[in-house]
C-alpha cells in the first residue's frame, strides 16, 4: 500500500537518473555549443519505446527524437541480440533522428536477461562533415550536404569504442579529437543513467519498477487530460509564414493548423501520419489502456509540401513543436513523458514541411517547427484571449568559423523578443520556443579567448518591441569584429516577415545579419546565408527582431511609457512615434 | 583563562557559545529590527551563566544571515554599475535558465537584475584576453560617469570590466575616479579585488552583491563593535565565511559576499568537531533540511554557488538565482522541512512540499489555525513526537489526526498510520537528495561516513535517510540545537585568493603574489608560525570549458595527474589529452587559537530559555556529561574535582540567571524510566509499544525506541541500536 503512495519517489528517481546523465555530457564534452553554455539531454526508455523521464533540461526537440528513434533502433538490431555494456548510435532524420551533428546515444539496461530499459542521451556534436563547420548548412538542398548520416548501428561495447565507427566518424569530422570526445561524453552519460536504473531494478524488482512506471504513466495522463478538459472546446485554425528558404527569396512557405478541442473529437481510423498514440509495441509488462480518445488533436493539413531547401523538420521535431505548444496552455507542472503524449493527437501530413522525406534537408527544423507552434500559440490565445500571446521573434543561429586550417569555430544564437502576454509586456531577448533561457548563450570572456575576435557590443534594441497596451520584448544587437579572416553563417527567420500584434498592438522591429565594412558602411545579408567571407577587421552585426505587441499603444499608461524610457527600452523618438507621447521627455543614457 | 565567543544568528534564534574550561551555551531569540539587542543579550546571559567577566574575552566569532537576508530580501543599497562600453544591458538581460515548470510557462517573466537597467553605466576602454590594453581608458567619460553616479545619489558602485581578471589597470583607475569625485565615504567595489576570474557575467555579480550587501554589513558590524564594547567586550571581532574560515570585520565589510553562507558553514564545522574523519552532515529545520560533505576532516568546497535559485532535487539549480564566486562549503539543500505541507494532487499522488506552513499558522497540531497536514503532524501520528507537547508548545494529536484523515488519507483510500507514513518518507527520500548530490552525484560513495544529525527534525529522520545510502552509523551531537555557534570557534582565521591566468609563465609568482594579497588581508606575515598557505589550481582539458579545482604541484605531470584522477572520480570518465591551468588560487591560513578539543570534551552546563522559546515537557535537564567513562561508570569519578561535574538542573533552576547548583546524579544513569508510547515501524506491522528514554538515562537501547531531550527528538527504528557516547552524542548504529 505505502509503495503505491510513495510513487512520488520512484518518480523523483527516474528523472534524477536522467539528470545525472547530462550533468556528466555537459561537464565532459567538447562540443562549442556545450563548452558555451548549453545543456545536454538525457531521457530514460522503456523497452517498447515510450519516454518514462527526461532531464531537466532536456527540450522536448530532444526527448521527442530520442522517443521516436528507439523502436527504429530496434528494428535493425533486435533486442535480442544486444549485450551488456554495448551502446548504440544514430541521426537519421528520417527515423526520429533530428540533424546530422545531433547524435541519439542509447544503452540497453538489462532485466532478466534481455533489455527492459534504454537510457538515452543527445548533443549537438561538434562537428561531423557537411557544408559548414559545425553543422550549419542553411543552403542544404539535400541531407548530403548537411554532413555524414548514421544508422542505427553499435557504438561500443563493453570493452570500448568500435573502432570501425570511430574511424569513420573522425574521417567525416572537421574536428575528429573533439567529436570523439563528445561521443565518449554521450556514452558516459548513458552508463550513469544505466547505473541508477539497475539499482532502482534491484530496489523495486523488475515487476515492481515496470508496475511503478505505468502507474507514473498513467497518473501523468489523468493530469494531462484533466488540464485538456479545461480548454474551451471548438476548432480553432491558424497559420504562420515562413519568409523564404534561403535559396528562392521570393517565396515565402505557410505552415497551417486545426485545434481541435472538444468532448468528442471526430474519431475515425488513424491516419497513416499520426505519430500519437505512439506506433511501438507495449512492453510485454505493459498493462494496455481502454480507448484512448484524445483530448486535443492538433491537424497540420494544408501546410506547405516540403522543399529542396533547408527549412523542412523530421517528424520528430514537428511533434515535440505541437506538444511544447499544447503544454504551454497546461498546467506546467505536469511531468513529461509518454503518458502526456497519449492524450494528444498530433497530424503531420507526410511529404510536408513537417514530416519530410530522405533526402530533404531538415537542418534547418526549427524554422518550420517554429511556425508550427506559433500558429498553435495564436490559435490558443484566440481561443482564450486572456492568456493571449503575440508572436514573437525567434532565435537566430549563426556560425563564424576560420577559413582554413587549424580550425577554430564559434556556434550560437542570439534571441528575439517574446511577445506581449494579455496583461504583461513581452521578456526581452529570451527564448519562447521551447524554453530555453538566457544562460545558453555564450560570454564574451571565453569567446574571445578561444577565437580571434572582439564582441563589440551585447546590447538591447531600443523602440524593438512590438509597442502596444502591453509592450513586446526587445531585441538584441550583438557585434562581433574579426580579427583574422572567418566564414559567416546564418540561419535566420521573421527577419523579412515581421511577429505579428494582437488586438491592436503592432509588429516588433525587424532584425536581421549584417556585414560592417571596414570604412563602416553597413551591408544586410539575406537571413540564410553559407560561408560569407568576412576579412580581418570586419564586423558581422547581428540584430534579434523584437516580439509583437497586444492592445493598441494609445491604451499604455504614461506611467509605463515613462519607466520604458527611464530604463531604455524606448527612445524619446520611440515614445512620441509609437505611443503619441508629446510631454516630459525624459534624459536617457 | 581566555575565552571566546562563539554568536550563531539565525532566523528564529540567536546561539551564543562561551568556551574556556567548559562550554556554556544560551539561546534567545533573535530580534530582527537589530539583531545586536538579540546578540548583547544572549552574550549577557551566556557570561552571566559561564561566570566569565566580559574582560576576560579574547575572541568573539561571529555568523550571521544579515548578507544572505540583504540579497534575499532586496534590502541592499543602491548600486551603480559601470562596465565596458557596449555591454551596459549584459546585467539587465541576465542569463537566467529556465528548468522544470518554468519551460511550459509563457507566463514567465526572467529574475529581476540585481540592478537597475538605469543604474548601468558604461566607460570606453579595451582589454584583451592576455591583459593587452586594445583600447586606452577614456578617463573624460569615466569622469562624466561619476558625476551622473553623484547626481543620482548613489553611493556604492560596482566595477567589472572586460578581462580585468588578466590586467586591473583599467578597474582600478575607473575606481581612483569615481572615489575622487564622490562624496567621502562611498564604497567602489571593482571586480578584480573582490574575485579576479574569467566570465564576466559571474565576476559581475559578485562584484555588484559585494557592493548591494557591503556596506550594510559595514554598518552593522561598527554597530556590534560599539555595542560590544559598551557590555565591555573589547576582543576583535571575526565573522565567518562562507568556506568556514574566519576573517576580521573590517575584511567582512569588504568582502561581505564572502559571508552569505556563514551560518551553514558554521554548522558544518560543528558537524566535524565529531571528530569522525567521514561524515554527511544533516540539518533538518522547519522548512529545509541541508547536507554536506565532509572528508578528512574537512568540508568539502565550491566555487560558485547561487543565492536565492530555485532547488531542485537537491541540487541549486545554476541559473535561477544571483551566482556568487567566492568559495562555499558545498552544501545542497531541499525545501522538506517539519513545516513541509502534504498534499494530494489533482490527479491523485500524494506530494510533500514545497509550500510550507511556516510558524504561522504552522502544522496543524499546533493548533494555531493550520488545517493542513504537514511532516511534524506526521511524524505525530506516527507517534514518534510526544503528543502531550512539544517544548512549551501543547501539541493537539487531534488536530493533526484530523488534517490526516481529511487531506490524505481518506482521499487516497488508506489508513491515517499509512498515510503518515508515506509523507514521512517522502520527506525521507527528498532529503535522501540532498544527500545524493553531494555524494553519489560528486563521485563520492557514502557507504562508510558518519551522518551527524542537527536541527529540530534531523535526528527524528537521520536513521531513515541514512539506510537509504547504506551509513550505519548516526551521531546525533550533545547540543544539536547550537551546534552552528559551536562551531564558530571551530574556524580558522582564513581567507582565499583566486586569480585566472590561462597560459601564466611563472605560477610560482601568480602564487606569491596571491599569498602576499591574502597576508595583507588579514593582517598576518608570511611564515610567521601558524600560518600556512594552501595552493590549488583549476585544471580542465584543453577543448572543454568546465574546470576542476586541485591541490597544486609544481611537477606537471603530478598536477595532470591529480586532474585526472579528480576528473575519473567527478565524472566516472577515463578522459585523456592535454590539460591547462585556468586559474590558481591560495588558501592562507592562521590556525585557530580555541583548540577544539575543548569543544568536544566539555558540555553544556546551562541552557537558558527565553520565555517564550519552547522549553522541555520534562524538569529542564542541563544534560552535562564528563567525557570519557561517563557511560561505563559515571559514579567513579563525577564527584572528583578535575573532572566536570555532572549537572542536573532542576525545575526550580529554569529561568534562574545563577549557576545552577551542581547536583550529583549518578545513581539515576542508565535507568530507563519505563515510559512507552505507541509508535508505527512497517517492520513491527504498525504501532508498537516502544520506549522513550532520555539522553541523560540512556543505556545501550536496541530500537525500536524513541530518546527525547531538550533539543530534540530521536526516532531509533528497528534494526539500529543507540549507545550514549563518551562525549554525550547518541550514537545510532545499524546492525549489519
């Protein structure tokens, strides 16, 4: 009786073996994006390929790969067949994988003798081949382009790395030392989980930890659909648009959606790309559920069909966008695994920009997925206009990189605003999508230690915000001037198309890449750009364009008007343009 | 004889420690709009019992939360900061992370800065990675500067410009300007003295809280001094820092960053003064419960810890708090505490905390309006607290039954023993975190360590958390409930130098500048005898970005090893390649005078209560024990005059201010009292008869038994046997 009520526990558990294992990846890795500040995620798997927990920090981009991945994993190389101590890699986009440079590292832990469980984890690694240092490739027309494709094959075994893989990876790799090192990281990573999973084994006994996991399950599911039932039923469509795909810049591609919210939502046989309820077959221990309805079925018929260019997302990717989207209207506290994904149904036209097929590059994923989720964002605020958000900036990846040998490499993003939210002004320069905080993007100290430039300037945008009754955040300006002579890389969105307002509220300021010349003249670069030369002594300036506004600028108290341009988001210029402010300007630094 | 003074300010209660030939301990309650009247009474009140003239004091040490308080509450002063041109917003935008239920909140709005966006200000000059002046300091516009910092008003500024940790030059001009113009007594705080290390964001706000919490702690240390001496107390005053060295006052007004974990730190030397090399320590308050490491003696320390983040399993999640950069005993702290409130969730689990009921309206039983179940009204049930009352404070098992039934156990369908005992161990295994981050998780397997339980709540739970790491043993201390302050005069004199130096030349020169830096701190001469200096140096491989701190060699391949050795242990990885050194630090060193011996030897003689502090349910026992043979046969020496005495103060001496008169007792050791109570153990199939002994009639008692004093409440489960050790701890062990 206590064990069932102490589930708590056992719960806290499981997610503290995931959290053990990325604390381990991060600390021992070498990829930049790590060694800046990033986090590394790690999930634990059942043997039927559900997500029982994730790290803390792990995105849903991450754990939805690493979910989606196993039972492909475990079609080529049966469970049967794998040993204690071996370890398993893949990045196949097109069987949950994300891009090339992200690896899903997976090691079996053994019940009785065959795998019962698979702790997971997953980096960006450093390098791996493709168009561009560090595994940027904006103007991919295919995956060839983007670097070297691994299926699902045997990473090590107990006596260590294959060697047959390392040598392959080093040969594909820019950086063959370091990629070796994050790989070691990722396998590391893994054997911690493993370790606390085989104690937890020894603790509950095979029966009990797979009773205790799907009561976990379940419990997360009974949350996840009570929070679904509170949602004003109905259809809701929206879109997003996407500027352009790097290569045809007139064009711009739209990513489309339903929401359907409802007691009964129209049920008929699966279609062939749902992706939830999930295809892979239940643990043998599994106890199977009664009917599962959904409780939101989120439809992306009528988006866009993919495109030779590197604005499509695997399937992996679309559904952690939907899920994050759906989540962020939920009670937050709701745990994250697979029994939040059997209540929602999520439809990704096959061929589309959401759920492309090989050999369409899906580098660039998190341009599509993010529409995807700021049309479920609008879709959602109009359906509850009191949790309304506008549309915000996204971030803006971008790669500086040596031209020649010995390679150096800088990788990182800065962000965009965050729209206004009915009854507060948007966070400036952070992350909506996904969550991700301030902390991930790099210090200037190190940065300019490791690589030969100087960061000029990280500075927030005056005026960016989208102005309104309630303000959208601001964007930032970044200015990186080189000192030997670099390959620019950008991957940029909403730079052409500015994030919309709501309820009268305008757009954010447009940002964009740009390149400063020596005499100072200032040049706009298109948003995805491959290996622009920059010589010494230019500068790559780097603007985040600012979240949208809600509620008509004319409604904002004088008051805020004033504390905006005490603190500097606003201009006096600003508050007469866009808020009508004719008095009292006020001395700003 | 000389004495010192041991003063432990905490939330609730202020503990005063007086050491000379014993130790006499009082606790009052802390007086938060000037918590020097808390501290001058306790310290008359503790003489007063100690018979001790004020005269006769030669140290007082000092902890105190006034710097974690300042930063938590906001109630710092208003800080300027200038730093490098371009870089005004750096501190305003942050670099918060988001993590757990913040991710899904669109909601979230990020922690506000530590200052203003209009108190940011910026200077135009350039400094290279190397120390290489790119940009000569535009000393107009530092003027310019300064003047707009006067015009504001502001009086404490902090400087941290780009790569000052590698040339100061720059800093230490800005500074020389704006104390120039500046009205006399503003504080300037630049980064480069107080904590010259790469990564600007961290070194920024170390710098800037050195500046928020300096002069308030400057303040308030001038206004202990002179109410110090108007008592006739005229010893130097030290406070302790956060890593658990003492320094003067006047560097703990300078560095009084350096302060915010005094108090834990305090505690955890207690914990060592055990004498137990290995030990975990466990304090388990109303709202919290911490833990920490100690090896070799020595607590275990980081470099970087977060004040007012966000915890989570045990852990201080980086990113959700101010981070500081000064070094700190390693501690991790959950919010499960007696206070803790259980609840059952929407959809059906039943959770402990992280809302607590606090003090008001407080748990349940104790009947000042709380309807929520909490620990302690669990633990009641249980039996394992006495319901008749708990110190002064009347208990109501009714109420806490009540809040049982209706909030937990008739929701989940189970019995109100079952569902208080699911919420004690829940509490179990969310300290059992905390205990797990800093041990399993650094690479350090606990099975082996003592655990040395504090605090009101600790030793009710010590034994349950200690078998989930597979510890047999548990000391719970003589006088658990001051054990901080106690270990106040545990410290030594001590303070840290860090500089960050990729690719130094010399070390050996880095290091005797550090030295001579940290000698100048504290007053003290290099090589005067007492005084030793520790080197340490943080190592990473060349590539990554995270660094391990490790006892310094002047061989390389001996500090390469150490690294890796360190590195193996850390992360359980067989990593190889070339290393660099990132920084180098010192550690210097002036042994305490107070030997700690002393400490550990000698007991309480008195324990004088406020009236409103919660007192025993029994006639007040002053639970004084001589060391040694006390337990084997206390009658053959307790009357003899080199030995302490054994005390046993009477009803009749509650409150009285005197000494209270010493009262031989030996005929009564070891005699149970023959009192049971019903308490619930899975392993005896629910409640069963057990007996409550008290500490200072303990005979060897296998469990299940409960011992009660003063201070605290030890549950001893079945399985573990308590023994009264030679020095006065109950000593748990587990048969294995």
């Amino acid at each position: 009786m206590t064990e069932s009520i102490t589930a708590e526990v056992l719960r806290n558990a499981l997610v503290v073996a995931a959290e053990e294992a990325s604390i381990v990846v991060v600390r021992s890795a070498y990829s930049t994006f790590i060694v800046e500040g990033s986090d590394a995620s790690a999930a634990i798997l059942d043997a039927g390929g559900r997500l029982v927990a994730q790290s803390m920090a792990t995105t849903l981009m991450n754990s939805m790969a690493l979910k989606i991945a196993l039972p492909e994993l475990l079609k080529d190389i049966p469970a049967a067949t794998m040993r204690p101590g071996e370890v398993f890699v893949l990045n196949d986009a097109y069987r949950g994988g994300v891009h090339t440079n992200d690896l899903l590292v997976y090691r079996p832990v053994f019940s009785g003798g065959r795998p019962a469980y698979f702790t997971a984890t997953m980096i960006h690694v450093s390098d791996l081949g493709g168009l561009s240092a560090g595994g940027m490739a904006p103007l991919a027309t295919d995956i060839f382009l983007e670097g070297l494709q691994i299926p699902p094959v045997r990473l090590a075994t107990a006596a260590g790395l294959e060697p047959a893989i390392e040598a392959i990876m080093r040969a594909n790799s820019r950086t063959p030392d370091k990629v070796i090192g994050d790989v070691r990281a990722l396998i590391a990573g893994t054997a911690v989980a493993a370790t606390r999973m085989e104690s937890l084994l020894a603790e509950h006994g095979p029966d009990g930890l797979a009773e205790g996991i799907d009561a976990y399950l379940d419990y997360t599911e009974t949350r996840t659909r009570g929070a679904l039932a509170e949602l004003p039923p109905g259809r809701y469509p929206s879109s997003y648009a996407i500027d352009d795909d790097g290569i045809d810049l007139t064009r711009p591609h739209t990513v489309r959606v339903t929401i359907i919210i409802g007691p009964n939502p129209p049920v008929s046989s699966p279609p062939p790309h749902t992706l939830s309820p999930p295809t892979a077959q239940p643990p043998p221990h599994a106890e199977r559920r009664i009917g599962r309805v959904p409780g939101i079925v989120l439809d992306f018929e009528g988006t866009d069909p993919q495109v030779p260019a590197a604005i499509n997302s695997s399937s992996s990717q679309s559904l952690a966008a939907a899920v994050f989207a759906v989540r962020c209207f939920l009670d937050p506290t709701i745990p994250m695994n697979d029994g939040c994904l059997r209540a929602i149904e999520v439809r990704l036209p096959p061929g589309s920009l959401l759920n492309a097929h090989s050999p369409y590059p899906c580098g660039g994923r998190f341009v599509p997925i993010y529409a995807a989720m700021e049309a479920i964002f609008q879709a959602l605020s109009d359906a509850m206009p009191d949790r309304a958000i506008a549309a915000s900036g996204i971030l803006q990846p971008f790669s500086i990189a040596a031209r020649s040998a010995p390679y150096w490499i800088h990788l990182s993003y800065d962000f965009g605003g965050v729209g206004a939210r009915a009854g507060k002004d948007g966070p400036d320069a952070t992350g909506v999508h996904f969550g991700i905080g301030r902390n991930s993007v790099p210090q200037v100290e190190p940065v300019e230690t490791r690589c030969p430039l100087i960061v000029e300037s990280v500075e927030t945008i005056p005026d960016s915000g989208g102005p309104g009754r309630w303000r959208g955040g601001l964007g930032s300006r970044t200015v990186f001037r080189f000192l030997a002579d670099a390959h620019v890389t950008t991957r940029g969105d909403r730079l052409r198309g500015a994030p919309p307002g709501r309820s009268g509220g305008l757009p954010g300021r447009l940002g964009g890449f740009f390149k400063r010349h020596l005499d100072g003249t200032v040049e706009r670069l298109n948003s995805k750009v491959n290996n622009v030369r920059f010589d010494a002594g230019e500068a790559l300036v780097i603007e985040t364009t600012g979240g949208g506004g809600i509620g008509s600028p004319r409604d904002r108290p004088a008051e805020e008007i004033h504390l905006d341009l005490k603190s500097g988001k606003i201009t006096n210029a600003g508050a007469q343009a866009d808020y009508s402010l004719t008095s009292s300007p006020v001395e700003t630094m | 004889m000389s004495h010192a003074i041991g003063v432990d300010v905490g939330g609730t209660f202020t503990d005063v420690v007086v050491s000379g030939e014993s130790v006499t301990v009082a606790k009052v309650l802390s007086t938060h709009g000037d918590p020097t009247d808390g501290i001058v009474s306790g310290i008359l009140l503790a003489l007063g019992r100690a018979g001790v003239p004020a005269s006769e004091i030669t140290r007082v040490v000092h902890a105190t939360t006034l710097a974690t308080n300042a930063v938590l509450e906001r109630k710092g002063e208003r800080v300027a900061y200038v730093t490098t041109r371009g870089f005004r917003s750096a501190i305003p935008l942050g670099r918060y992370a988001r993590v757990e239920e913040d991710r899904y909140d669109l909601r979230f709005d990020p922690p506000p800065p530590p200052v203003a966006p209009e108190d940011c200000f910026e200077v135009p000059e350039r400094i290279g990675p190397s120390g290489e002046i790119l940009e000569e300091l535009d000393e107009e516009a530092v003027l310019r500067v300064a003047e707009s910092i006067a015009a504001q008003g502001i009086t404490s500024v902090a400087v941290c410009l780009l790569h000052s940790y590698a040339e100061p030059a720059h800093e230490a001009r800005v500074a020389a300007i704006l104390r120039e113009t500046l009205p006399d007594g503003a504080d300037v705080v630049t980064s480069s003295e107080v904590w010259p290390e790469i990564r600007e964001y961290e070194r920024a706000t170390t710098t800037i809280m050195s500046a928020y919490v300096g002069p308030v702690m400057a303040r308030y240390l001038r206004r202990l001094r002179e109410r110090l001496h108007a008592i006739g107390v005229t010893a130097p005053v030290h406070v302790m820092e956060s890593s658990g060295g003492v320094m003067s006052a006047e560097l703990a007004a300078r560095r009084a960053v350096a302060t915010i974990e005094s108090g834990p730190a305090a505690g955890a030397l207690a914990a060592a003064l055990t004498g137990h090399p290995d030990i975990i320590s466990f304090d388990m308050g109303g709202t919290t419960a911490k833990t920490c490491v100690i090896r070799d003696g020595r607590p275990e320390i980081t470099h970087e810890f977060h004040v007012g983040g966000k915890g989570s399993f045990g852990g201080r999640r980086a990113g959700t708090g101010v981070p500081i950069k000064t070094p700190a005993i390693d501690l991790a702290e959950v919010g499960a505490g007696g206070g803790s409130i259980a609840w059952v969730d929407a959809a059906g689990a039943l959770r402990v905390g992280p809302r607590s009921a606090g003090s008001e309206p407080g748990p349940a039983c104790y009947g000042l309006g709380g309807d929520e179940p909490t620990v302690t009204d669990a633990n009641l049930v249980l039996g394992y607290l006495d319901p008749s009352s708990l110190g002064t404070l009347s208990l109501f098992a009714e109420l806490a039954e009540k809040a049982v039934d209706q909030r937990l156990a008739w929701p989940l369908g189970v019995s109100r023993a079952e569902a208080a005992h699911a919420v004690h161990e829940i509490a179990n295994a969310a300290m059992g975190s905390a205990v797990h981050v800093v041990t399993v998780q650094r690479g350090i397997d606990p099975r082996g360590f003592v655990m040395v339980a504090f605090g009101g709540a600790g030793p009710m739970h010590a034994a349950r958390v200690a078998e989930r790491f597979g510890i047999d043993t548990v000391t719970v201390p003589p006088h658990c409930g001051v054990g901080s302050a106690a270990g106040l005069l545990a410290g030594d004199l001590s303070t840290d130098r860090v500089l960050s130096r990729l690719g130094a030349g010399d070390p050996g020169a880095v290091f005797e500048e550090l030295a001579a830096g940290a000698a100048a701190d504290l007053g003290l001469t290099l090589g005067s005898p007492g005084v030793s200096v520790e080197r340490s140096a943080d190592l990473r491989f060349l590539g990554q970005a995270h660094d391990l701190t490790v006892p310094w060699s002047d061989v390389p391949e001996e500090l390469a090893g150490r690294f890796v050795a360190k590195y193996r242990q850390v992360y359980g990885i067989e990593q190889q390649g070339p290393v660099e050194v990132v920084s180098y630090r010192v550690r210097l060193t002036q042994h305490a005078t107070t030997p700690p011996h002393t400490l550990t030897t000698h007991t309480l003689t008195t324990h004088s209560r406020p009236d409103d502090e919660p007192a025993p349910d029994e006639p007040h026992r002053g639970h004084a024990v001589t060391p040694h043979e006390r337990h084997a046969d206390p009658q053959s020496r307790a009357g003899s005059s080199d030995t302490p005495q054994i005390l046993d103060g009477s009803a009749e001496g509650l409150g009285d201010e005197s000494v209270d008169v010493p009262q031989v007792r030996g005929g009564s050791v070891g005699t149970p009292r023959g009192r049971v109570r019903a308490a619930w153990f899975p392993e005896c199939g629910g409640f069963i008869d057990t007996p409550v002994l008290t500490r200072d009639r303990l005979p060897r008692t296998p469990g299940p038994a409960i011992i009660e004093d003063a201070e605290a409440t030890i549950v001893v489960p079945p399985g573990w046997t308590a023994v009264l050790s030679s020095t006065g701890a109950v000593i748990l062990e587990r048969a294995r």
